[in-house]
C-alpha cells in the first residue's frame, strides 16, 4: 500500500488549496479514503472521509462548508479542495486508507499565514 500526498504549501488567510493523494498498492475503488491532519503538540485528527463510490461524505465540523472532498477511481486519487484557509488550518495533512490496520501516507505541510 502507498499513498502520496501532494498540494500542500503557503498560502494567505482566505486563500485555497487542494490537495491530492495518488493511491496504489490495494483496490482503491473498493476502500474508503479519508484525510487527517496533525499539528505539533497535537494528536492528529479527522478532516474528511468519502465512500469507495464517492457518494457519502463526511466533515470534521470545522471543515464543514469550506473543504470538500472527493475522488476520482479511475486514477486512484482523493483530493481535498480547502477554501476559505484560517490560519488554524495550518498542519500536515494525511490521507489515510481504513484498510486492516490502517495506512497512511507520508504527508503534505499546509500553512497559513500573511
């Protein structure tokens, strides 16, 4: 199993991001796929998760009407689109697949800051 995040970066507050994980290594498109974030100090906690088809969606409420989730099957990717960035969003965001014991990927740094 691998998962890549990418997407992540410095951006202003209000501003947007989105991010993306390429999957491989399990059967995607039978898995749900959810994101989580982690910042220092923190333990890290669930932003999203969206069904194997893509048809349920789950927020953590903080990331309710400003991030949406969604993937694509046929690329095996899950992306986060993130607006309206505050700068408590600022964190390593993880995309996790809830297979087994569970597997993550490496993560991607978001900060926000002017």
């Amino acid at each position: 199993v691998q998962l890549v995040e990418s997407g992540g970066g410095l951006v202003q507050p209000g501003g947007s991001l989105r991010l993306s994980c390429a999957a491989s290594g399990f059967a995607f498109s039978s898995n749900d796929m959810n994101w989580y974030r982690q910042t220092p100090g923190k333990e890290r906690e669930f932003v999203a998760a969206i069904s194997r088809g893509g048809l349920n969606r789950n927020y953590a409420e903080f990331a309710k009407g400003r991030f949406i989730i969604s993937r694509d099957n046929a690329k095996k990717m899950v992306y986060l689109q993130m607006n309206s960035l505050k700068p408590e969003d600022t964190a390593v965001y993880y995309c996790k697949v809830p297979l087994g014991i569970g597997y993550w990927g490496q993560g991607t740094q978001v900060s926000v800051s002017s």
